[in-house]
C-alpha cells in the first residue's frame, strides 16, 4: 500500500482507503502520483475474489478500474459485479481516451467517471472529492435493512436461544404494527415496502440449533446462499428459505461443516450486505463461532453488535479473550453492548461488575430461567410464545420493542439494564486475565 499525507481537513480524502485494480504497475504508479497527499492507495489484481477481498478488508470508498487494453472486458465484468455487491462504492475507469473500445465498454460498464491516463494527473483529486461528496448526500438513513450480530465467546452462552426468541419477537411486533399502519401508510414507503420481516442467520455452534429451536428443516444453507450470490433476488429467497409460522426466514450453516471451506470470508460478508436490500432485519447468530476473521469483518459491517455473556468465570474469560481477538484485528469494542444472559441476582457478581470487567457497556440483563425455558422447549416452542408472561420473555420482548423504531432508521434506546450491586472480590480475582488481554 503507497501511504498518502492526509489532505487539509476533508473528511472524504483524509484517511480514506482507494483500490486500483489493474495488471500494470505503471497505471498504478500513475495514479499514485496524481493522488500523492491524498488518502492511501493499494494495488489489487484485476480479479473478482481479490478484489472483494480487499475492499472488505480494507474498506475502500472508491476503486479505480483499469480500462486500457485487453484489461477493458475483464474490468466491465468486475464494475458490473460492485455495481451489485457494492452499490456505495465510487467507481472510475483508468484508461487511454484514444482507445475508443476501452472507452466505451467503461460508459457500458456504468462506471462513476473515467479518467485519462494521457492527461494531466492534477484533476484526479478533485474529480474523486467531487463524486465522493455526491455518493455521501445521496446516502439515507435506513436505506437498507438493518444487522444486528449476537456474538458468544463459546457454545453454551444461551445465543441461539435468545436469537430465535428474538427474531420470533420483533417479526411479531412488526407483522402488528404493519397491520396497524394499514394499506394507506404502507404505500408512502418506498424500499421498505420491498422488503420483508425478520432474517435469522443461524451460523452458530453447535450448527443448526436455531433450525432445531423453531421445528423447521432446511436443505438451502448460508453456504449455497454466498455461492449464489449472482442468483439473489426475492424469488430465489422466496423458494428457498425455511420460513417458520411467524413469518420469520432461516438460513442455516450446512449440515456438512466442510462446506464452509469453499467461500470466503467477504464473499459471506457481502452476501449479508445483499441481504439487507431484502429484509428489514438480519439477526445473525454467532455464538461459539471460533473464526476471529471472519467474526472481525461482520462485526465491522454490523450495525449492532450484542456480546452475550453470563456470570461464570470461564464465559467472562473466553469473552475477554474474544474482544481482545477482535481488537487485534482493528474492531473498536467500544462500540459493541454486552448482554448478560442466565442472571441470578442471589450471586455475588452484579451484572455492572461484568460490563466492567469487559469494558463494555451494559445493554441488557435476561433473569436465569432454566425451568421455564426447558419447559417450552419440552413442547417444542419458544419461550416467548409458550410463556410470553414469563420474566425471560418479558426481557426478550424489551428487547424487541426497542428495536422497532431502529429498524425503521431511528435511535436505539435501551431500557436501564437493571445491574445493581458494588464491586465485589471477583473483580479482584479477574484482574489478571484482564490484564492478559
């Protein structure tokens, strides 16, 4: 990567991240040379899985194609594809204005702008700032559906439990309150009107336990999603996503486990970010998930993250471990909310005393209630439905409730998690594997 000085005060060029893609290395010093001072640069090859990599590893806001020669016809094909995958992406082509074919297949391609490499470098910069600023006044609150990611340091954490309960619950608030806004409201939505409810992504471990939670079966996993990639639209997500009763749809990991070995970290990545053109919400279930890459780039591209916990020594442990994996992956933890799960007031570790421990703002506190949610799952339903009285359920359902107005492109607020209690000796006692990570 050419490291570039930060420009002036600009918000848009400063510590922004540009790709050039290309298979000659002159363009790239070229272009390196009109940005100098600008930004930082780096040089990709001109081929899809490279590309998609680095754009999600290093958020890039634009990506400069290589439009001259035999190059032309492989870069049309990329524009077209981070049209789709990318939509927020600024796109210019590199090129010889003399080279009448590369230029037109660049117009064809629907490129941003094209700039040309037998002309003065001084207006690179300034075009570049130019569809920036307009790619940024043309963003809207709530364009796109919404991701919330619940993360759990290890299997056994309660996160598939919760994420089904959940899901099944904002999809019921939602299906009322669409009910209750009528046929009059629904048509002043635009994009929203397009999408649907609730999206479960069951991608923790044990695999498939979210499947097994709401009775459904599923033959179309996460995997066969990201490897059709090409093929989204709501037809295909119509045919072959498990739905439950609710209304709420599934897609889980695959059966066979090895089959995660075939995609990449950004292309399941990205196949969420489509997703989000399709259903308001995506509650991605990431509990016990151990790849801290993977786990690093959905949290980044997250809109909420919640890391769910409870009070025993090994999960506030695997949990430090987690955030300091994050961290040493450039994850700002700050901005993600804990959630302590299975509570027991009568023990001498208030929930306050883990948020502090992890240095993570508390969001939620979900009472231990083994009883009532063994009961439903006896009676294969959810708690929230088989006991929607109950205090677990309760918290579920605040839950719910505050993230409706979220969706919708407003503030999350949380009720006051009721943490209660002073530091106690387990502070102490946990010092050192804080000090660890």
């Amino acid at each position: 990567m050419t490291s570039l000085p930060p420009y002036g005060n600009t918000t848009l060029l400063g510590n922004a991240v540009f790709l050039h893609a290309s298979d000659t290395r002159q363009h790239t010093a070229w272009l390196a040379s009109a940005l100098s001072g600008h930004g930082l640069l780096s040089s990709v090859p001109l081929e899809e899985v490279a590309l998609m990599d680095a754009i999600g590893h290093k958020r890039a806001k634009a990506v400069f194609l290589d439009f001259t020669g035999d190059q032309a016809e492989r870069s049309a094909l990329l524009a077209s594809a981070l049209r789709r995958t990318w939509p927020e992406l600024v796109l210019i082509a590199l090129g010889h204005a003399s080279q009448t074919q590369g230029t037109l297949a660049a117009l064809r391609a629907g490129v941003d702008d094209f700039v040309d490499l037998d002309g003065p470098g001084e207006g690179v910069v300034p075009l570049l700032r130019e569809r920036l600023a307009q790619r940024e006044s043309a963003r809207t609150p709530a364009a796109s559906g919404r991701k919330l990611a619940l993360l759990g340091a290890r299997a056994g954490l309660g996160v598939s439990t919760l994420a089904c309960n959940l899901a099944a619950s904002v999809q019921q608030l939602r299906a009322r309150a669409q009910r209750h806004a009528g046929k009059a409201a629904s048509a002043t939505v635009d994009t929203r009107s397009q999408r649907q409810g609730v999206a479960l992504l069951d991608l923790g471990l044990p695999a498939r336990d979210g499947l097994l939670y709401l009775g459904l079966q599923s033959s179309f996993s996460f995997v066969d999603g990201v490897q059709n990639l090409h093929r989204l639209d709501q037809t295909l997500l119509d045919s072959a996503l498990a739905r439950h009763a609710n209304g709420t749809a599934v897609l889980p990991l695959p059966a066979d486990l090895t089959q995660v070995r075939d995609i990449s970290h950004s292309q399941s990545v990205n196949f969420t970010r489509l997703l989000s053109d399709y259903f308001d919400l995506q509650i991605i279930d990431l509990g016990g998930f151990t790849t801290p890459e993977f786990l690093a780039q959905l949290v980044r591209q997250a809109d909420q993250v919640w890391v769910v916990c409870d009070q025993s020594i090994g999960a506030i442990v695997s949990t430090s471990n987690l955030l300091r994996e994050l961290r040493d992956r450039g994850v700002d933890t700050a901005a993600l909310s804990l959630v302590v799960n299975r509570f027991e007031p009568g023990v001498d570790l208030p929930a306050q005393d883990i948020a502090r421990q992890l240095d993570l703002p508390l969001a939620y506190v979900l009472p231990a209630r083994r009883q009532s949610l063994l009961a439903a799952a006896t009676r294969g339903k959810l708690v929230v439905q088989d006991a929607p009285g109950d205090a677990w359920s309760q918290a579920v359902a605040d839950m719910a409730r505050a993230l409706l107005p979220w969706i919708d492109g407003g503030e999350l607020e949380r009720p006051a998690a009721d943490a209660g209690g002073a530091p106690t000796w387990v502070s102490r006692w946990l010092r050192p594997w804080k000090t660890q990570g």
